[in-house]
C-alpha cells in the first residue's frame, strides 16, 4: 500500500466520524447505548486521543506512549467542543500521513502492549478501532432514539 492510499482510508473514516459528531443532537453528548456503557460523545473522543497518542509516539516524542492527552468529554463536552478538537486533531494528522514516505511505512515500531507491527499494519489496525467506535456510536444514536446520519454511502 502507498502513503497516499493509506491517507485516503484514513480520510474516509475521518469523514464518517465527523458526519457523526455533526449528528448528535445538543444535550444527548451524554447518552449511553446501556448503563455502564461509554457515553456517546466519549466515543469520539477516545478515537481523537488515541490517535493524538499514536502521532505523537511516531512524531513528537518517538515510542512514548502518553494516554492522558486532555482530550475527554471533561474538556470537550459539548458536540461543538467535541467538533473543534476534531478540525484540531485531524490538521494533525493529516500533516503526518503527508510526510509518510514509503520507507516509513514497512519501519517497525513498538507498541506498548509488545507487539512490533509495520507502520502501516499499526494504521490498518488503527482503522478498526475507529470504525469500531463510529459502530457503537450509531448504536448508542439508535439506543437514544436518535437517527444516525448516513455514513455508508
């Protein structure tokens, strides 16, 4: 896979998380699909500082790993809060995937669970999970009784 085609997956989950963000309504940043589960907004969120972990470990401070980003519904409550870090962190991002060369992507690095994936099997990876958290946003949307936006096609 080229940088480029990688960037481009990225920006289609990107886009769907924003769409989603859009569609909570003001004052349900807060609902959950059960009791127990994470609320609405938090699913975002953890998608957005996780992935300001993941830059930064592969750019700013090489192999830390720090998960306490100040990116959570404590700082960023709202659906417009929640909007604005989004715009921040994507920025972000989208400036490490343009300096992605295809030499970066077959580099190993380590992650802090042990595993030693490439570059670009971590960000595959890393697609899962956003989208397994843009599902369970839908879900929640549904449990809420709100009606998700479209995002498959």
């Amino acid at each position: 896979m080229q940088p480029s085609e990688l960037r481009s997956l990225w920006e289609r989950r990107r886009a769907t998380l924003r769409r989603l963000i859009e569609g909570i309504p003001e004052g349900h940043e807060a609902i959950c699909a059960a009791p127990g589960a994470m609320p609405l907004v938090d699913h975002a969120l953890h998608i957005l500082s996780s992935e300001k972990t993941a830059v930064d470990a592969l750019t700013v401070t090489p192999g830390q790993w720090q998960w306490e980003t100040g990116i959570d519904s404590k700082h960023y409550p709202t659906q417009e809060a929640a909007l604005k870090v989004l715009e921040e962190q994507t920025a972000r991002t989208a400036e490490y995937f343009a300096n992605l060369t295809p030499e970066k992507m077959v580099e190993t690095i380590k992650l802090p669970w042990g595993e030693e994936p490439t570059v670009e099997a971590f960000w595959v990876g890393w697609l899962t999970h956003d989208a397994h958290h843009c599902g369970s946003m839908i879900a929640t949307m549904r449990a809420g009784g709100i009606e998700p936006p479209g995002v498959w096609g």
